[in-house]
C-alpha cells in the first residue's frame, strides 16, 4: 500500500506523462494554469525527451505547482505510475500531452469523488478532436465518438481525460507496466472491477489535435492494434476485420461481374462502413467552410481503409509478441477479472 494512502485529505494531484512534446506542451500548461479548480500538484514524468519539452516545461514553474521527473525509457504506464506514486493527492487525475483543457476540466472531472476520496472510485471525462485542416477534421469524424454516442455503463475511458482515487488505483494495482500501448484499457478492466462504476461525466472535456497525416494515424493504429495482440483484445472485432477484407470484399467484387445485386450489396455495404462518420462530421464541420467539408469527407473512407490495413498488420504482430512471452504471469491479466469485465470479444466498451 501507498504510504500516503492512509491520509484523511481530499488533495488534487495531477500525472502527466511526455515525451518530445515541445512543440505541444504550452497549450496544455496555459490551459492547466486557467482551471478553475487547479491542482494541488502536477507530477509530470518525462520519458527521455530529445528536444526542448524540459525546458518550456521550466518556464512555467514559477506559475504551477509542477514536479519534474526525467525517467528516460519509461514507458506510458510505468511514466504514470511513477507520477502516482510521486502524488501526495487522495484523488488523482491523469491526462496526456499535446491535449487542451476547458477551464473547468479539473473541477467538473472531480466533483462525483467529492466525499468519497476514501474509497475506490473513478469518473470518465470526455475527449473532443481539435482538427486545424480537413484532413484532422475527417480523421477525429471517422475515429471518435460523440459524446451522445456513449453509452456511460459500457464507456471506457480515455488516460487523456480520468480521475480515480487513490484507493482505486491502488486496488487496481495501477497501469500494466508490460503494455505499452491499449494500457489505459486493461486498467479500465481493472477500475471497473474494483470499482464497478465508473461515473460519466461528458462536460469534463479536453481537446486533442489529431495525427498530421495518414502516415502518422496508420503508425498510430499500427501500434493501437499490436497493443490490442499483446493484451489478447477484441478478437471478434479483429477477426470481423479479417473476414471482411478476405473473404467477403473479394466476393462481392468479383460478383460485380456477373450480378448487379453484388453491386447493390457492395453499395449498401461501403454506405453502412461510411455512414458514421459522415454523420459526425455534418456535426463536427458546422464551424468549417464548404470546402473543407467536402475535403474531410472524401478522406473518411481513405482514413477507415487504412486505418483498418494497419490493424490487420499491427495485430497478427501483437499475438507473436504474445506467443513469445506466454509464459510471463503477467501477460495473463484476466485471471482474477470478474466476467463481463476481460473484453476478450466483447467487454465494457462503446
């Protein structure tokens, strides 16, 4: 147990782990700097950052309760882990860099443990796209939800936007050090077990400016689905993915040829793959001119192919590197889950 666990306070700590976010780490410090409710402390964990990220870091430190520690090769979960462990807060709350916070963030984030500091308890903020071009803007319309899209009893959270007790993350035992990517998922499966709520609060928001490019969102989901291998997730959504792809898509194309109803099945089928985010994004464009709607939507099915074509590389990647440490314990993180909570082919999820 933490030693500071047994303290009667209701103290805010914040974690916030980077790496070579120089070019990022402003926005989020002015935006931490504004909050209405600030934190009692900000732990940030630096990874081993090559460019100026300490030193802007530096330059707030007069303004904000900031502690700094370089822990070069730390990965995510053990760069948060090692903040938590810093944090002197009853309540902690996480985010990443490269987001932007609304002023009030902290304050509606934290309010459901108000009282409740002792006990194990998590609450789930919200995450909005901040797009700059078209191509941003189709990318967080093809890849993130609404907030009316959640349904708060299956919601999983996002590491960018969560507050949780000190006794939750305790309980849980903390983020899986041996994942270094999908890690805030098996610690849901963790808080929700521990937990068994985890309070939805969508107003507590924070913005987050999507990958450049296609080539920076496929590495992304690359990395997302090898994560998804390792920890042994989603297998009915992979092996969909696979079937479609392979078996269904090849016959449809080649019915073309020989029957129109192919073609109409081939229609109605791309209608159905597209239609979500061309929804979001009539929501999401309203502040965006014409052109740059039409842009973002003839990128959604670039970003949903290749999205999925990276999936399809990065899980099989996954499973080997799963296969080759099968006989770590550690990497057999269900054991001890209660059913319903191991999101092997279904689980709490959107």
């Amino acid at each position: 147990m933490h030693p500071k666990s047994g303290q009667q306070q209701s103290s805010l700590s914040l974690a916030i782990t980077v790496f070579n976010e120089g070019t990022a780490i402003r926005e989020l410090l002015d935006s931490l700097g504004a909050q209405t409710r600030p934190p009692a402390e900000v732990i940030i964990v630096d990874g081993g950052s090559q460019d100026d990220t300490l030193s802007q870091i530096k330059q707030y430190q007069e303004h904000l309760p900031l502690k700094v520690i370089v822990a070069p090769g730390a990965n995510i979960s053990q760069g948060r882990n090692i903040a938590i462990n810093a944090s002197n807060g009853a309540i902690i709350a996480v985010t990443d860099a490269g987001v932007r916070l609304e002023p009030d963030w902290l304050e509606k984030l934290t309010a459901p443990l108000a009282g409740r500091e002792t006990q194990p308890e998590a609450v789930a903020g919200f995450f909005q796209a901040d797009p700059h071009n078209a191509f941003e803007l189709a990318l967080g319309a093809t890849t993130l939800p609404l907030a009316r899209e959640v349904n708060p009893e299956t919601f999983l959270p996002s590491s960018r936007s969560v507050a949780f007790t000190r006794a939750a993350w305790e309980a849980s035992g903390g983020y899986p050090t041996w994942l270094d990517y999908c890690e805030d998922l098996l610690f849901n499966f963790r808080l929700w077990a521990v937990c068994r709520e985890i309070h939805w609060v969508p107003e507590a928001v924070v913005h987050f400016r999507p990958r450049r490019n296609l080539r920076q969102f496929a590495r992304q989901y690359y990395h997302y689905a090898r994560g998804d291998g390792k920890a042994d997730l989603w297998r009915q959504r992979h092996l969909i993915r696979y079937v479609t792809y392979f078996i269904a898509l090849p016959l449809l194309l080649y019915g073309v040829f020989h029957t129109i109803w192919a073609a109409v099945l081939l229609v109605i089928g791309g209608g159905l793959y597209l239609h979500r985010p061309w929804l979001r994004l009539q929501e999401l464009g309203k502040t965006y001119n014409q052109r740059t709607n039409i842009i973002a939507a003839f990128w959604v099915p670039i970003i949903r192919v290749a999205g999925d074509i990276a999936k399809m590389l990065g899980y099989p990647a996954g499973l080997y590197w799963r296969w080759q440490h099968r006989r770590q314990p550690e990497i057999h993180w269900r054991q001890g889950l209660p059913e319903g909570i191991q999101g092997s082919s279904g689980g709490k999820v959107i």
